[in-house]
C-alpha cells in the first residue's frame, strides 16, 4: 500500500545523501519532496504542512549537520515522527461482559466484512463472538453477513421483519446476552456524515445501548475528505478507533495519518483482503516500516505460527526429515496457505521482494484441483502415477496432462529440497512453494 | 431536463459551498494575483483531490491566461475545463442491437447500485433491460442485485454463489437474446486492481462478451468513489489497461468529498465521466455535464 510512498522517500534521500554535507537548504530541498510524497500518498495538505514543520524543526538541527550519513538520519527523524503521529498501538477494549462493538462509517467502507473478520479473530482468541445485523438498508446486507456468520461459524441475530434499527440492536445485544456472547459486534448501514438524521439515528443507538468500543471503519483509498468523514462521526457520536480497510490496494494510504493527527483516534486493526482472515492487528512500527520500504518480516511469521499448529509442524517436519513427504502433504500446505490470506499480501511482506510483484493464486487453486483428482494411494504415493492414471486425473481436474506432469515434477523438486534443508526446521517457513 | 438540471446543481451546492466556494472567492477578490493568492488556490485544490500534478498544471495555465490578459476566474475555468475530455458523454446505446454494458470496479464503490440505476433509466426510456448479477464471489452480492431487480421491475439473471461469472455471462446473453430483451446490464464483483487473477478473470468476461456478441460491449464502465484519493489513477490506468474502458461512473456525489479526481481522470486516460451517482435512491441518478460541473464551482 505505501509502497509508491516509499520509493518517493527513497529518492528524496538518495538525492540528500549524494551530498557530502548538509545544509539546511539540502534539508528544504529533501522535505519539499517528501511533501510531495505525502501529498500524493493522499495526507491531508495541512496534515503535511504540519508533518513537514516538525521534520523540519529537527533536521535543521545539530544533530542532522553533525550526522555522517545525513539521509539515514532524516529517515529516521520521518520515521519517529511518523510513529508519534500513528501513536501507541491501542487494542479492542473487551473488559465489559459482555463487549458491545459499534461499527460506523461510509457506505461502502467495508463495514460489514469488517464484522465478520472481528468476529473470526475474537472466535480464534477463545472469546465467544456474536454478530448483529443492523444495517437495514442496503439490499440484501442482512443476508449477507447471514451468510458470513454462518461460513465462519458464529451465532447472530438478523431479522428483516422490521426497519427499525435501535429496536434491532437492542434486541440483538439481548440475544447475544443470551447466547453467552463475550464480544458482540453491531453492523450497521453506511451513511455520509453530513446526512443529520441517519447521524442522529447512530447517537441514539449509542445512548441507548452504550458501546464498549465505536469504530469508524475507513477506507484506505480514501482521499483528503478522509479528515471530515472523520471528524464528523467523532464530533457527533464519539469514536474509539478506526478500523481502516482494504489496505491490500496499491493505495498509499496517507489517510491513516489524516485521521490519527486530526482526530487523534487510534487505528486499531487494518483490513487486508476479502477473506475473513484477512485483518491485522494495526502495529505502527510495522506501518512505518512499511511506508520506510524496510518490509515486514514479522508479520509474516506471525501469521505462518498462528497457521501451522505445534503438532502439525512437528508432524510435517518429521516428514520432511525423513523426505516421506506425499502429495497429501502438499494439498495441506496449500490449504495452510490458502487460509493465511492471499499469497501476494504474504509475498509482499518479505524484504526483497518487488513490491508490486504479483502472485498468482490461479496456480493455488490449480495444483489443488489436480491433487483433488488423485485417489488417495496416488496421493501417497505418487511414484505410482503413470500415463493412464495421468489422463485420468487430467481429465478428473479438468486440466492437461501436460499440468499434471509439471505438478509432479514440482513435487519431486520440493521432496529433494526438503531432504536438503531438513535440520532446518519448519516454523515460519513454508517450504516447497516459495 | 430542467429538473435533471436542477437535481445536479443542487448537488453539487455543497461543493460549492465547500473548498471551491472559498477558491471562487479567493480569484474573485480584487487586484492582481500575488504568490499568497497562488499558494492559497493551490492549497484548496489539493483539498479537494486534485492532486499534486494537476493542480501544479492548473496553476502554470491559469498564469499563462493570466499573463494572456484574462480574468483570474475565467482563466481558472480555463484550465480546469481544459482538463476534462472532449469525448461525448452519452451512454452507447444505439447502434447496437442489444448493447451490453459492463459495470467494474474496486470493492464498495456502489456498482451493484449503479446497475440498479442505469436499468430503471432504460427502463423508462423504453428499453426492455435484462440485468446479469455476475457478482457470484461476494456474501449475497447476487441476492443484492436481485433485491434491486425486484424493486425496479427488470429481470435479473442469477446463479449459486461461487458459480463462475464468465458462464453466467455467456448464457445471460442467450438469454437476452432468446427473450427479446433490448440491453443487458452486468453487475460483476468488486476486484482490487491489484490483484492479477481477478484482473485476468475480468478479461475473460470481456472476451465472452466480444465473442458471443461478434463486438465489443457497448460500455464498459469503471465505476469510481468520488471520496476515493489519488488511487483512483491506479485504478483507472490497470483497469483501462485490461479493459479499455469507455467511461467512468463517479459515484458517492452526494457525499463531502469534491470529486477533484476527476480532472486527473479524465486528463490522463481520456476517458470521460458518464454518470455520477448522487445518492442511495435508485433514481440519484444523473449525466455528467463537465461545462455545468466546471461552472457551477464559479457560479
Ligand atoms: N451516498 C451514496 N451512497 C451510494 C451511492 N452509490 C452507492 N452507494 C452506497 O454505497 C454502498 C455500496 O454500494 P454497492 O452498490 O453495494 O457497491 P458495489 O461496488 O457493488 O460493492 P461490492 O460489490 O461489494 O464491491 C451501498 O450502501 C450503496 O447504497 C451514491 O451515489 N451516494
Ligand atoms: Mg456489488
């Protein structure tokens, strides 16, 4: 997402650090193109004008002439003060039994996936979730998070008998009392700020039930209007946070440091693709690591860990070790894979790697089909798989014997490279695909 | 025509009375520009989305006119109106015997709704619309269109989440032409232009389009959010890349943003703006008139 930003920062200060000593001209010059930068990465003009006073202040000062490497020093004045713009990492609070969470925002923010992905995360943490569906609407809403309730496994309330919002969440908070819910998450429709009485509905929702926590749910395309919408629903009903969406776009994301510096809200999770796993926790160094290009290396692992359970490491492991490693085995990895998310956010978070490299996840879903079509001795045992069976299954899959013979040969190269680094180890690392 | 007209200015009233309003002023007041003048008009069209370039560009014409003995406000209307494409601004609807217009975009913008929209025009220009709900990948993204089909009275083709769009398009357009049906509208899901498969799968509908019609769909229409920032180039650039687009739809008018995006938009790719979207109503529906749109910021 910030990626663009990145390289633009990347020049400015490959333009500073061509010089041997810098003046604080050298520093004007570098600042008026992170200026650009952040202008262009969609930071609200007075959010720069601030952001690029306070930088300011501090290159210009000894520290900064002193400094052998000038640019590494710069970076690291940016990075500071962008972490004190984005602020302390700040979690959802769920200290009230149970934990009442009001989703608000535009329409078309990404409120209602955001429901689910909470719900799933809060389910994968032990703490009983429960989904309302308040967004009486937009046509077929109430069906939708229907639906995601029930892929993800977790209870809800849904009526589409009446139009009238606070008395269904009012009586969705009861049943998720009932059903023993810790964390209760209320979806409602998107509405403009500037539309008094849908605004007026959202205050009186939360006088009356008075959520632990109201989240603005923002989308990270957003552009320098991003600063009203916010201020907006803060000014009249009171946020806690931000939970800022679709963050696998190329956009730059500049708005995430609009609203922190003007509403002063904390962004606690950030949405990073369709499926229901795909939220993060908001880690400001992450992000600033990010918009820095030093990639995230972290949050990979992490997500690797919280995949493969201990048991199933140790399992594969031993496989590997011992190269007994089937196509079963393959198919679990892709499907390990498939739920950490989509590959090209993964792809994206290892250094090095070119940011706008794409991955295609056509190949996922084709080697799965192929491995589908195996009868269960052929997946074990692949060295049994000859011309007839290869037909049969290229036609089972509905692909060629030519992607049959490639998966195989695919394989046997993974087999080999296990036996290989078999010592080590598997956590947080997925060989045999990358 | 004169309540369509009115709809549009009204608006576009809090436009007017936002950034812009103080940007008309600003070139309105007396004497000659000075830089403070400059540094400020920049400043309002960065607020409103233009974007660094554009507004560097709108500013180096807009002194040029000046220096050319111009008003600061008509050379500012100058330079924007400049911007916007010459290209028409109608729907394709004639010449084909059943146009097919195809509705993309990244997740959210409001195609579902657009679709909704532009077939209860047709409908009450006459037409006979089929609508296809090729959004099989989103939770009831197809029972959303559906919901709108029933409440505007067109047809709506659908399928069983996770059916493949491409097929369900391929016999959408039997079907229309089995049932005498005058248009065929395609709603599909909401895709990151970031990502290559579902780019790739867009095209693919596309080509179906082109081979089961013998000729290109009549529209194909990026739909875009007018709060949506500089992203909205990407969008535009990996969207026209894989489609040739024919238009833009900005949707979300109604709402605070400025829509400045659309100088950008259309000075780059020269793909003009159709439609805008003002509202949640199936009837916000309205042409965009960059003569109007430009001056109703200066009137
Ligand atoms: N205020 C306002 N809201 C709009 C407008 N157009 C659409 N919306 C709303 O925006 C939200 C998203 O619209 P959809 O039509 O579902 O958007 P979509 O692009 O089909 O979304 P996906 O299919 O999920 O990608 C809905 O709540 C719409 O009512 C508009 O012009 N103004
Ligand atoms: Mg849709």
């Amino acid at each position: 997402m910030f990626d663009a930003l990145s390289s633009k920062l990347d020049v400015a200060f490959k333009k500073l650090s061509r010089r041997g000593v810098l003046r604080p001209a050298d520093v004007k010059n570098g600042l008026r193109e992170i200026r650009i930068a952040l202008l262009e990465a969609d930071v609200h003009y007075k959010v720069v004008k601030d952001f690029i006073r306070r930088v300011e202040e501090k290159a210009v000062g000894e520290d900064v002439l002193k400094s052998l490497t000038p640019a590494q020093q710069i970076i690291k004045i940016v990075r500071d003060e962008m972490l004190d713009v984005l602020g302390a990492p700040a979690p959802v609070n769920s200290d009230t039994s149970p934990t009442v969470i009001l989703l608000v925002g535009l329409q078309g923010a990404g409120k209602t996936t955001a429901a689910a992905k909470l719900a799933k995360k809060f389910k994968k943490e032990g703490l009983k979730p429960f989904l309302v569906a308040a967004d009486l609407q937009r046509p077929a809403a109430v069906d939708q998070l229907e639906q995601l309730a029930r892929d993800i496994d977790v209870g809800i309330y849904a009526t589409k008998e009446t139009k009238n919002v606070l008395n269904t969440v009012q009586k969705g908070i009861e049943a998720g009392r009932k059903n023993f819910a810790k964390i209760i998450i209320v979806d409602t429709a998107g509405r403009l700020q500037i539309d008094r009485s849908l605004m007026e509905e959202l205050v009186l929702i939360k006088k009356k039930v008075s959520p632990r926590e109201t989240l603005l749910v923002a989308d990270a395309m957003a552009g320098q209007d991003a600063v009203n919408v916010a201020a907006g629903f803060h000014d009249q009903i009171g946020i806690d946070g931000v939970i800022f969406t679709k963050v696998d776009s190329d956009a730059r994301g500049g708005a995430l440091l609009s609203l922190r510096m003007v509403t002063g809200t904390p962004i606690k999770f950030v949405g990073v693709g369709e499926k229901s796993d795909d939220l993060e926790a908001f880690q400001p160094e992450r992000m600033v690591s990010r918009i820095l290009g030093m990639g995230d290396v972290l949050t990979l692992i992490e997500k690797a860990e919280e995949q493969f359970s201990d048991e199933e490491a140790r399992d594969m492991e031993e496989k590997f070790l011992k190269a007994q490693f089937t196509l079963e085995d393959f198919m679990k990895q892709i499907k390990m894979i498939k739920k950490m998310g989509s590959l090209s956010s993964l792809v994206k978070m290892i250094p090095g790697m070119p940011r706008d490299m794409d991955v295609d996840e056509s190949q996922l879903i084709r080697v799965e089909s192929i491995i589908q079509s195996m009868t269960p001795r052929e997946r074990r045992y692949p060295a049994i798989i000859k011309a007839s069976r290869k037909k049969r299954i290229a036609a089972g899959s509905g692909r060629s014997v030519a992607e049959v013979n490639q998966l195989l040969r695919q394989y046997e190269v993974s087999k080999k490279m296990m036996k290989k680094m078999g010592k080590g180890g598997l956590k947080g690392n997925v060989p045999g695909l990358f | 025509m004169a309540t369509i007209f009115e709809k549009y200015e009204k608006g576009l009233e809090k436009t007017r009375k936002g950034v812009f309003a103080a940007f008309i002023q600003k070139i309105k007041g007396p004497g000659l520009p000075d830089e403070t003048f400059f540094q400020e008009v920049e400043e309002l069209l960065l607020e409103a989305d233009l974007g660094f370039r554009t507004v560097a560009q709108v500013i180096e014409t807009a002194r040029q006119k000046l220096r050319s003995g111009q008003t600061p406000e008509e050379a500012f209307h100058h330079a924007l109106l400049g911007l916007l494409s010459p290209s028409g601004r109608y729907l394709n609807l004639k010449g084909e015997d059943r146009p097919v217009l195809l509705f993309v975009g990244v997740n959210g913008v409001g195609k579902t709704t657009t679709v909704a929209k532009v077939a209860l025009r047709l409908k009450e220009e006459g037409m006979r619309p089929l609508i296809a709900a090729g959004d099989t990948f989103r939770a009831a993204g197809s029972a959303q269109m559906q919901v709108w089909g029933t409440k505007i009275g067109v047809d709506v083709v659908a399928k069983p989440p996770g059916h493949d769009p491409a097929a369900l398009v391929y016999e959408a357009i039997d079907s229309a032409d089995q049932n005498g049906y005058n248009a065929l509208l395609i709603d599909t899901a909401g895709r990151m232009h970031t990502k290559k498969g579902l780019m790739d799968e867009i095209g693919k509908i596309k080509r179906i389009i082109e081979k089961k019609s013998g000729t290109k769909p009549a529209e194909t229409l990026l739909v875009v959010d007018a709060t949506t920032g500089q992203n909205a180039l990407r969008q535009a650039e990996i969207f026209h890349d894989a489609l040739e687009l024919t238009g833009l739809i900005l949707t979300k008018v109604d709402g605070s943003s400025k829509g400045g995006i659309v100088f950008s938009l259309e000075s780059l790719y020269n793909v003009p703006v159709k439609l805008i979207g003002m509202g949640e109503g199936v009837h916000h529906l309205e042409m965009f008139d960059p003569r109007k749109f430009v001056e109703a910021l200066f009137s």
